[in-house]
C-alpha cells in the first residue's frame, strides 16, 4: 500500500481596494501592477471616476503583504486620502492585469498638480544618444504637465489637451509597457509625434533657426521675449541686464512690484542670495514655487528686478525647456507673469499675440493647448517651514481635509483680492489656483470660468455657497446671483482665522489674531485689527484696533499719507506740529483730508492694522503713494533694522471688548522721529511695538477665556519681522500658536475659511431649505 501526502491547498481570499486622492497620472496603476506580479496575485487595476479600483486575490498572506504595502511603497506623487478594503469572491484570476478606464459614475477622483521635471527626464534631456535629446516636453509617469492639460476625469490623454497628438510607434510602446516608467504617462510624446516650439515675431511670423538657441541669444542680447510655460505666458530678460529689464518693467505698467527670476540651479540661486537648507529644499521641491530668500549686496542683478526689496524672488527650473534656456542663456532670467498689470495672465495664443504684442519683442510659443491658466506659487519660509503667498501651480488643486464631513456640497468664492475660490464635499476642499483680483471683467470671466471646470472637474454641484459680507465685491454679487443655493455670508476676518485652524486640523476655539488691510465687519465698518474668540462656527469680537477714519475711502489705500492725518490728529491732537516732513509734502491737501475724516459718508471708520502700517510708513517717509497692494507695508519691513530689540508701548483698554491704541505707537514714531532717531530703528520699534501689544493683549484674552491656543492670520502675517517677533512673544509666555502651511494667510486662503466656516454651520439644524445667513 502506497502512503499519500497530500498538503492542504491555501484558501484564495480576494478583495476590492478602492484608492481615493491624488491617485491618477503618478504612476499608481503600474506600481499595483508591479507589487501584485511579484507576490504573485491575480485581479485588475483601472483608473475610475472616484480614484484607483482594484480587485486582488491570492493566498491570504500574500494578499495582506499587498495590502500592507499599497500605502507605505506608494508612488513619491501619490497623496492618499481614503483606502477603503471591502471582500469580494475570489474569480480565479491566475495573472493581474492594468485594464480600461472605467469612466462612469460620481467623479470624485483628485487631480495631480503640475510636477516638476524629474532627474530621469533631465538625464535624457541632455544625452546626445537619447531620442528626447533636447525635447523641451520630455516626461514620465513621475513628471510633467498635469492640472494645466487636464479637461476632465478619469486622467486619460483622451480628456487632456494632449488628445491631438498621435502616439508613434516608439511613445505607444513605452506608453503600452507596465515596466516602463511611461507606462500611462498622459502626455507622452517626442520629437516625432509631439508638441513643437516656434519662435516667432508679433505678427506671428516664424524666425529661422532653432528656437530655444535663437531665444538665448536674443535674451542675451537685451530682447524680451514671450515665453510659452506649463500655465500661461511669461515675460523673459536677462536678469542683469539693466536696460531689458528696466524696458520691461516699463512696457508692463509695474513700476515698483520685485520680478521674479530663474536661476539655473541651487548654486546659481546661492550666489545672489543667502539660502537656508529650508529654503534650499523649498526651491528644489516637486512644487519649484518662487521662494522669497534674502539677496546678497553683491547679486548680479539689474537695479529694476526688486528695486528697495533686500529679498529676491528666485524659483529652479521646472519644464523642460526652462532647463534648456538657463543652460543656454548661462545666466539668471528675470520670468514674470505674462500680463499688463493687474490682468490675468494670458494662457490662449491668440490672446497673448494680442494683450503682450506691446511687451515682447519676441515669442517663444508652442502648439500644446494650456486648459487652465495658472500662475506661479510663491512661498516664504518661516519657523523652517515654507509659508504659502500665492497657491497655485504645483499645488492646486491638491485636495485639502475638511476638520469635519460636509453635510452638503459647498461653494465658497473667497474675497476680492488675490482672489480664489473652493469647491467642497464630504471631508475635503478644493481651492483654487490664484486667480488675481476681481477688480475687472477678464479676471471675473477667469473666477466664473475657473468655477465652472471645477464644478466639472470634481462632479459638484453647489447646495451651499459661502460668501463674504462685503456687498461691493464681486465675489459676493456672483454668489448673490446665485439661484436655489442656501447662502451663507461669513465675516472676512472670522473666514480668516477658520482657515489658520483648519489648516492646523484644529476645530477650536482658539485666539484667533487676524490683521489685514480691511474687511467688513458685522457693524458695518472696516475690520482689520481684530482678536476673536473662534472656532469654525461662530466668534466673538474680543479685541481690536480703535478705529481711525479712512479719508477718501480707497483713495487712503492708493496714498498711504492721508491715513497719516487721522492718525497724527489721533495721536497729538488736530494742531499737531506741521513741521513734519509727511505734511509739508502734502500741505496743500492736509487740512482737507483731516475735514474728510470728519465726514462718516467719505471716510468710513476703520480699525486696520494694515492702514497703521500705512500711516507709519507715511511719516517715516518710507511711501506715499503704493503702486501694488499692500507696498508701503512690505516697503516699511524692508527697512526695520532687525538688530534693534527694543520696542513701543500701546494703551490697551480694560473694555470689552478690548481696545488698542494705535495712536499710541505712532506718537511714538514720531517723537523718535523728531528726536533724530534714524528710519530703521524706528522703523523696528514699531514692528516691536505691534508684537509685544499682540502678546499683551493674547495674555489678557487667556485670562479671560482661559484659551492657551493662537492661531494668526491676515496679509499683515506674510510680515516676517512682526511674525517672527509675534510667535517668539506668544511662546515665551506659553501659548500654542498656529500659522498658516497649506494655504495663504493673506486672502488666497479666504475662500477654503469660508468652506470651513460653511461646513460647520450647514451642521446645525434649520439649515435644510434655500436661504441667506450673515453672521452677527
């Protein structure tokens, strides 16, 4: 009799993983692919409308093997933000396969941003023996154009602008491959059946030559050129080139706004300016924003590039063809949005030969439609971390948490100025790239329009649609416009200090200290200086600037002088001395302006900390008139001695709420001022000043509210000086202080507050039909 040893065979278990996030365009699928045929699994992976489906099945350790590693080995570009596992009956599948998109059902799936071009691309790019040798839109599955080309989900080179170009048989190869790191990349192509660079006049008449070496030497020669990016048009010149640039800004319209400027590499960015190993890795990021570092004496760069400004704006490379022009032109290139000021910047061809005809001398262009403009992200790094000044290309539209579920989906259309908006449901947001401010019709017809891909984007059709109290933006009439939504009007500072928090994952309450240049406030005058008591929900107003008249309404924006005289009459009375240098420059108009301040209709009532700022800078004769949003405040920081530690003191009142005197500073600027006390030490004692006035009045609150949490927010915080000194203040005393990582503290960041705040109230009961709230 034969004995028989028969083992047991294995259960075969199987499962559906359903992968949510940024999980399209990164590589995802051929990853699964690979991890599966290793441990030798069978199923499928596709792309569908929500994410990454997978059906897997195997012997059970080697299916929880799997599953263990899907998360922790994901893809360097992949951004989770829901695995959800559910047993499924195993169909016998011996081999796993990547299959069809499935393009049916609720879209939801995030969208990648555009990512910078990766070391494997970069070493192609410059080998003579490689078939992309020089192909300015050279890519893979880990690189390359990704929000800007999308024009709908799932991410398939069908619903791309790539959609045009036929594959040759080489790309469709790599494309077809799983072991190829082009497998599924979208917007695969070469110099046989991809996109082509011209080079071309402003009548669109082609000039001879290869394109990115005629671009150099043309740059290299003094000429601006028309620069066609991931995003849009950018406007090009040699950075130390004094008459390019000096042109440039000159044909722009931008008399005083710094430039950007491309450096080659990090030693390049290293030679014009003091770089921290923050910094450096905030540069070097898959994101490469614009990273506001501090310039060295010596940078070789023209006077017009950042005239008065002792930082630079300097970003790497991050296409391709940006990587062939700094190699060729061997110098740092001034890049600046490709607009007149204060429009959006052009992204359609037709439109950029028509709006920068009058700026560039030339036009570096190509034939890839852009889907959606996006502007550069500007960043700068405080407390080690990078500080978001602008979101945009390389970051949106990355989906962010919600602290809590959205009860119904949301809208929120942010404010008026460095506007964006956010589309939110269930547990995450959507804001927007920088749109600009809303302040003319193209850059409304780029909100509406950048509404409306979203909403088809991301399958969201608003229920609910937050908005800000003042009833002049645009913002706030587009929503009002708005039919069968339930609307519901959030106060700009409260929306503020709901995004600081929300950007920390916290709900609250906290101190949440929002300053700014203004925004309206629930008694109908101009909040700017406020401390609230807040969670995501409601506030109360606990402390803020006493209030000062803004003479001539905007017009005491654009001449910061005039916010001089009410606060000179605030701080030494109407017959304050007048041999002041501020109004001898305006004695003509001063006693005018103080009889405006007295006439509410004309001068409306303002407790901003940014018009302080303004009045400061003023008499310091620092500015008096500002050509861009908020100048005569970064101008004033600009020139603060950082060394000098002493500071100001302010009256803080016992009231409730609290009242801070402003007036008491500048009284104190000006007897410094007067006692030959030079520009930058005053300049560093008021910034002193206003940080030790915010612990102070922090301190009060927690005795009041027993709250041990700041949270700090507002334009007014992209100052490093103050908010260096501000944090350094809270924390010697014991405070928890959050600040801003994902997005802006000023009001790029107002739309995703809104969202917040939105979501929190659409929780509460009576919130079920179409009606209009405003906080109270």
């Amino acid at each position: 009799m034969i004995e028989s040893h028969v083992r047991p065979v294995p259960p075969r278990v199987a499962c559906e993983v359903h992968l949510e996030g940024i999980v399209q365009g990164v590589g995802f699928r051929p990853f699964v692919h690979g991890l599966a045929t290793r441990l030798g699994l069978g199923g499928i992976v596709t792309n569908d409308t929500r994410g990454v489906l997978i059906e897997v099945e195997g012997g059970e350790p080697e299916v929880t093997h799997f599953l263990a590693r899907l998360e922790a080995d994901a893809p360097p570009l992949a951004a989770l933000t829901r695995v959800r596992i559910t047993p499924i009956p195993a169909r016998g599948r011996a081999s796993f396969a990547i299959v069809a998109s499935r393009p049916d059902g609720a879209r939801t799936a995030a969208v990648s941003p555009d990512v910078a071009t990766c070391a494997d691309c970069l070493r192609e790019l410059f080998d003579p023996g490689d078939r992309r040798h020089r192909y300015p839109f050279i890519n893979c599955t880990n690189c390359g154009p990704r929000f800007t080309i999308v024009r709908g989900v799932p991410y398939d080179r069908p619903l791309t602008t790539m959609a045009g170009f036929a594959m040759c048989a080489g790309c469709a190869r790599e494309y077809g491959d799983p072991s190829d790191r082009r497998f599924h990349a979208e917007p695969i192509s070469c110099p046989a059946c991809g996109p082509r660079m011209r080079l071309v006049d402003r009548h669109d008449v082609a000039l001879s030559g290869d394109p990115v070496e005629e671009t150099a030497d043309l740059l290299r020669a003094g000429f601006i050129v028309a620069v066609k990016g991931l995003g849009g048009y950018h406007l090009a010149a040699v950075a130390g080139h004094e008459a390019a640039v000096a042109a440039l800004r000159a044909r722009k319209h931008r008399e005083d706004k710094p430039f950007a400027v491309m450096v080659a590499d990090l030693a390049a960015a290293r030679a014009l300016a003091r770089v921290s190993p923050a910094e450096a890795a905030a540069l070097e990021s898959a994101p490469r924003p614009i990273v506001l570092v501090r310039r060295r004496a010596d940078a070789r760069v023209a006077a017009a590039v950042a005239p008065g400004n002792r930082s630079l704006g300097l970003m790497l490379p991050y296409t391709p063809l940006h990587h062939l022009l700094c190699r060729q032109v061997g110098a740092p290139i001034v890049l600046t949005s490709g607009n007149v000021s204060d429009e959006p910047i052009a992204y359609r061809d037709e439109d950029a030969f028509g709006r920068l005809g009058s700026i560039a001398d030339v036009f570096l262009t190509h034939d890839r439609p852009i889907h959606v403009r996006t502007d550069d992200s500007v960043v700068r790094v405080q407390r080690g971390r990078a500080m978001p000044i602008r979101r945009s290309r390389g970051y949106a539209p990355a989906p962010l948490a919600l602290p809590s579920k959205a009860r119904r989906s949301i809208l929120a259309c942010g404010a008026e100025l460095k506007s964006t908006f956010c589309l939110a449901k269930d547990d995450v947001a959507y804001v927007s790239h920088h749109i600009g401010d809303l302040e003319n019709y193209e850059t409304l017809r780029a909100f509406t329009d950048g509404i409306d891909h979203f909403r088809r984007l991301f399958d969201v059709t608003p229920e609910v649609v937050a908005h800000d109290l003042h009833p002049e933006y645009l913002s706030t009439r587009y929503a009002l416009g708005l039919d069968g939504v339930a609307l519901i009007g959030v106060q700009h500072h409260h929306a503020h200090v709901a995004a600081c928090l929300a950007d920390n994952g916290e709900e609250g309450p906290a101190i949440g200290v929002a300053l700014d240049g203004l925004g309206f406030g629930v008694d109908a005058t101009l909040w700017g200086g406020e401390f609230l008591i807040a969670d995501l929900a409601s506030f109360e107003r606990a402390a803020h600037l006493e209030a000062v008249p803004l003479p001539g309404g905007t017009t005491a924006i654009r001449q910061p002088w005039r916010m001089a005289a009410p606060y000179l009459a605030a701080a030494l009375g109407e017959s304050h001395p007048r041999d002041l240098d501020v109004v001898r420059r305006h004695a003509r108009q001063w006693d005018g302006v103080l009889q405006i301040a007295g006439i509410r209709s004309l001068a409306p009532l303002t407790s901003s900390v940014g018009r302080l700022f303004d009045a400061v800078a003023a008499i310091l004769g620092v500015r008096d008139e500002i050509r861009y949003e908020g100048q005569a405040a970064v101008e004033l920081e600009q020139r603060a001695d950082e060394a000098e530690t002493r500071g100001y003191a302010a009256g803080v009142s016992d009231s409730t709420p609290i009242r801070i005197r402003g007036a008491d500073l500048v009284r104190a600027v000006v007897e410094d001022l007067r006692g030959g006390t030079p520009v930058p030490i005053v300049a560093a004692r008021f910034h002193n000043g206003l940080a030790r006035v915010i612990v102070e009045v922090c301190h009060a609150l927690r005795g009041r509210h027993r709250l041990s949490t700041v949270a700090l927010s507002g334009g007014v915080f992209q100052n490093a000086l103050l908010t260096e000194r501000t944090v350094r203040g809270l924390e010697k005393i014991g405070f928890r202080v959050l600040t801003h990582t994902r997005v802006p503290c000023n009001d790029g960041g107002i739309s995703f507050g809104q969202a917040v705040v939105a979501a929190a109230r659409d929780l509460r009961p009576g919130a079920l039909l179409p009606q209009r709230i405003s906080e109270r």
